[in-house]
C-alpha cells in the first residue's frame, strides 16, 4: 500500500493549461499588394498631372514671366526687376487698386451683416426654412455668372428697371451704371447680393448655440440687443472670421462684374477699373505678358498679406471654446 502511495506521489503532474496561441494573421501575397499600390498610383494620377500641368506648372511659370519682357508672340527677354519698378509709375494701376480697395471693404461687410440679419430670422423656426434656405443661396450660385451681370447692367440702365421704379414715384434716376459716381455702387450693391454662401453658413453656427445661455440671459434681465452683443457674436466669431477670410479673398478676385457692366473698359472714367480687368487688359489686350504676370504676384501678395494680418488680429477678437 505504502508502495502505491509512492508510486502515485511520483507520477508526473499534469501540464498547466495554457492560452491557445494566436494563429498568425496571414499574410497578403506580394503580388497583390502591389497590384493595390499600383491601382491606387493609378487613381491619383490625374490629380497629380492636374496639380502639375494646371496649378503648379503656370504657377511658376508666371513667376518667370513676371521677371521678362513677353508679349506673347516672340520670345521672352531677361528684364529682372523693371516690371516691378513700372508698377510705381503706373496711374492707372493705382486707381484700379484704389477702386478695388474700396469694393473689398465696403461690399463685405455690408454682405456678412446682410448674411447675418437673415440667418438670425431664419434661425427663429420659420415654417419651410429648407425652401427659404435654397432660395436665398441661390444669389451665391448666380452672382458671378455673366447672365447676372448681363441682367445688373439692364436693371441699372438709364432704361432700367430701377428707373422705372424711381418714375413711378416722379423721381428722375440717373444711368447708374454709366455715371462715375455710381458705377462702383452697383457692383458693391451685386455683391452684397450673393450673401446666400455666407448666410447658411452662420445658420449654421446660429443652431450651436445652446438655447440656456439665452434663457440666462433673460432671467437676468439682459434684453434682445444686450443677447445679441454678449451671446450671439462672442460664440459666432469664429464663423464671422471664417466668413470674413474666404469673402475678402473672393472679393479681390471680382473680375466678370466689372468686365460685362463696363464692357472691358472699366469705365466709366475707371471708375470700374477692377484690378483684375487692369491685369487682364495688360495680358490680352496688351500682349504685355510680362507685366501682367508681376501684376498677377503683386496680387497674391496683397491677398496674402491681408489674410495673414486677420489671421493675426484674429487672437483679439476671435473667442473659441476652449
């Protein structure tokens, strides 16, 4: 018995259970992962000839051209830094920078606060707001075709529909779009038009706002205008910085309204002399190639520098969530 107990004693004991190892992921062929990085080379490819042929390639090719004396039609000649000296001497590039400058900074703002005014009536529970929406972007979608300015030149003629307007209560209007003093005033009133991108974009930002900081407010005693100044554009400033960003750029840009109103003048007496048809008068009408490109870069230095001075001024007035 004694000789059992040893026996069993001495028997191995059982191995400890173990987790089952994991099977190793397989691994895809070699053939098929290159199949599948060749098809997605293949996907992208006419994106990358795009941004080289499209964007990259005239991008630097006007660079150079801005440094020559091109007329296109003969070859460009090495002028370094004259096209740039020019531009000091120019009168007519300084009223069309004068012109523009006065478009960029009267039409936007009148525009996002156009937008604005209309988002906070919409943002109030309007029955249909997804027509209302539409219909109010649709000014966005249109304002830059040469339909519109078509149709803003014959609205503003001395036969016009405004005139016709004004007759009807025996006030005898002006040819608005071909009297220097208004001229500019009906392309800024077109732009202020196209405020639908803007205005769905702070509906937007309007339905964020969570309804208890104004219902704060108003036990507080804080009335409709106090609301506005002290709840709404604190926590929409990062909307109206966006807003203003993308419309002073597009701003600078203007260039079909004022080709199709003045028929490629600028006129009348420049009063229309968008900086845009100033390059676009010096490239093709012109031929003076060269200079038009330096025009082109004094452009995107101008764009470029005002973007960077909002983006700087912006951590003053700009209030994000955290």
């Amino acid at each position: 018995m004694s000789a059992l107990l040893q026996r069993r004693s001495a028997a191995p004991a059982p191995p400890a259970s173990s987790a089952p190892a994991e099977e190793p992921k397989p691994k895809r062929p070699p053939n098929r992962a290159r199949r599948e990085t060749l098809a997605a080379y293949g996907f992208l490819l006419p994106w990358f000839v795009g941004l080289v042929c499209i964007t990259i390639g005239p991008i630097l090719a006007s660079l150079y051209f801005s440094f020559t004396d091109y007329s296109l039609i003969g070859d460009p000649q090495w002028v370094g830094l004259e096209n740039y000296r020019r531009m000091l001497d120019d009168e007519r590039l300084h009223t069309s920078l004068g012109v523009t400058f006065v478009y960029v900074f009267v039409s936007v703002p009148l525009q996002l606060a156009l937008a604005l005014a209309l988002a906070m009536v919409l943002d109030r529970g309007v029955r249909g707001l997804p027509i209302y929406r539409s219909v109010y972007y649709l000014p966005s979608l249109l304002g830059g075709s040469v339909a519109i300015a078509i149709l803003w030149r014959q609205i503003f003629g001395a036969n016009g529909l405004v005139n016709q307007v004004l007759g009807f209560f025996g006030i005898q209007g002006e040819g608005w779009v071909s009297h220097p003093d208004y001229a500019l005033g009906t392309l800024i009133v077109l732009n202020v038009w196209t405020f639908g991108a803007p205005m769905v974009i702070f509906l937007a930002g309007l339905r964020q706002i969570p309804a208890m900081y104004y219902e704060a407010a108003a036990v507080d005693g804080a009335g409709p205008v106090r609301r506005f100044f002290t709840i709404t554009v604190p926590l929409l400033t990062p909307i109206i910085f966006f807003n203003l960003v993308l419309q002073m750029i597009n701003a600078f840009q203007t260039f079909t309204q004022a080709f199709i109103v003045s028929g490629g003048t600028g006129g009348p007496s420049d009063s229309t002399l968008f900086y845009t048809l100033y390059l676009y008068q010096k490239g093709f009408g012109a031929f003076d190639m060269g200079y038009a490109s330096a025009m082109a870069w004094l452009l995107l230095m101008i764009i470029g520098g005002f973007t960077a001075v909002n983006f700087l001024a912006s951590k003053y007035w700009v209030f994000y969530g955290d």
